[in-house]
C-alpha cells in the first residue's frame, strides 16, 4: 500500500463520520405518513447522499411535479433535527479514533458534505467534533452538488492540497463518484447502501468501518508533515479489511 503522497483525508458527513442516515430515514418515513403517502423505502434509500435539490427532483419525479416537495424535505428535516437534539445522534465506529489518530498525523482533514452550513454546523456540534476539521465545505458553499466532484474540490483547494494527494471516505454511490470525478482516491465505508460492482470499480477499496481505514493509515508508518516530493500512486495494493464483494 502506497500511502507516502497522502495529505489529507476529506470526510463525508452524514452516514460516514455520524450515525444519521438511519435517523434520516426515519424522519422520510414518518413524514410521508404524515403527508398521506405510503412510505417508499427505495425511494428514500436512493436520496442518500444528494443534496436537498436533488432529493426534491426525485420526489417530484416520483409523487409528480405538483408535489410540495419543499415542504416535505422541510418536514422531514425538523422531525430529524428534533431526534438530534434527543441525543439519537452519534459518531460511526471508529470515527473518534480516526480524528485523533489525523491529529498526530501531520495529515489535514476536512469535511465534504451534501448538507446545508447549518446543518452541518448543528450535527457536527451535537457530537462535539466542530472544531476537529481544517475545513467543512457544504452544499452552500458550491454550485453543484453530489455526484459533481465541487464539494472535494472545494475542499482541496482551502486546504492547499492537490486532489491527487486526498483520500476521500464516504459511504454514498453519488460520494464515491464525486470523489472519483475529483481525481481523489476514495475509500467506501458502507452504511445503508452496500457496495455494488460500479462502487469496487470506483473505490480503492471498500471497508467495514473506520477502524479499518485507522489501521491501514496507521500500519503505512506514514510520518508527520507531507513529503516535499514523490510518485503519486495509481492505487493500494491492499488494505486492512479488503474490497468486500458485492455479493456478500
């Protein structure tokens, strides 16, 4: 595994640093009982990781263009928030580990997320990890979101990194293709969608948690500060918890 080009490490927000895909999820479910709908899971699966303009096209396409869209997506976001502030919210495996260990790396980090600014402000508050990032880049921030490659370019380009040198992590089919259209290696840590053929295809590799990307950054005994010069590598050979097939 050739690690010694890396930078950064550029997190995806919701399903992959915190545990809110499932709470999302939930409040689409409850919403569209309150809407008079009978609830679509594979609708609402598919939303995963879109922005709220791309959300709002698939429910259009789905309940027709005279739907009120916006006001559900709105409904459904406070129902969230609400849960969030119960304290349903949490980091994934592994992720406070991760942050630390990037801490004492040398290495930056950001966050890349489909999210408004203040969601991601309110969320990444809630588990306490605010001010753990270099930057945060949200959908505000850009004019196109998942699965256009803006939100990681973004992100490299406050951070003063070459995207050939970030390694992005995200769980969402339209996150992995938008770090894979930043020319930025991507690891997937699946949360509700598994990996699929496109997703091994596009990802250097697909893992089963955070712990698995610490152990692999960890075991490269990269070492403080980034490199002046070296060969950008085309891909890892292997790494801790291999490509998970996709029939498994």
């Amino acid at each position: 595994m050739n690690l010694s080009c890396l930078e950064s490490i550029i997190f995806d927000m919701d399903g992959l640093l915190v545990d809110s895909e499932r709470l999302a999820r939930e409040s689409l479910v409850s919403t569209a009982a309150e809407f008079g709908l009978d609830p679509d899971l594979d609708l609402f699966t598919r939303m995963i990781g879109l922005p709220e303009d791309g959300s709002v096209r698939l429910l259009r396409a789905a309940y027709g263009d005279r739907f009120p869209a916006w006001r559900f997506i709105a409904r459904a976001a406070s129902d969230c928030i609400t849960k969030l502030d119960a304290g349903h919210l949490g980091l994934k495996p592994g992720a406070a580990e991760l942050i630390d260990w990037l801490d004492q790396s040398g290495l930056r980090k950001g966050v890349a997320t489909s999210s408004s600014r203040a969601k991601a402000t309110h969320t990444l508050s809630s588990v306490g990890v605010l001010d753990r990032f270099d930057v945060i880049v949200t959908r505000d921030d850009v004019a196109r979101g998942k699965p256009h490659p803006d939100l990681f370019l973004r992100a490299a380009l406050e951070m003063g990194v070459d995207s050939r040198r970030c390694l992005v992590l995200e769980d969402s089919y339209n996150g992995v293709r938008a770090a894979h259209a930043a020319g930025m290696r991507v690891v997937m840590v699946p949360d509700l969608l598994c990996a699929n053929p496109e997703m091994c295809a596009l990802s250097e590799a697909v893992v089963p948690s955070l712990f698995a990307v610490l152990d692999a950054l960890a075991g490269a005994g990269l070492s403080t500060g980034a490199q002046e010069a070296c060969l950008l590598p085309s891909g890892w050979a292997s790494m801790v918890g291999a490509r998970v097939d996709p029939e498994e």
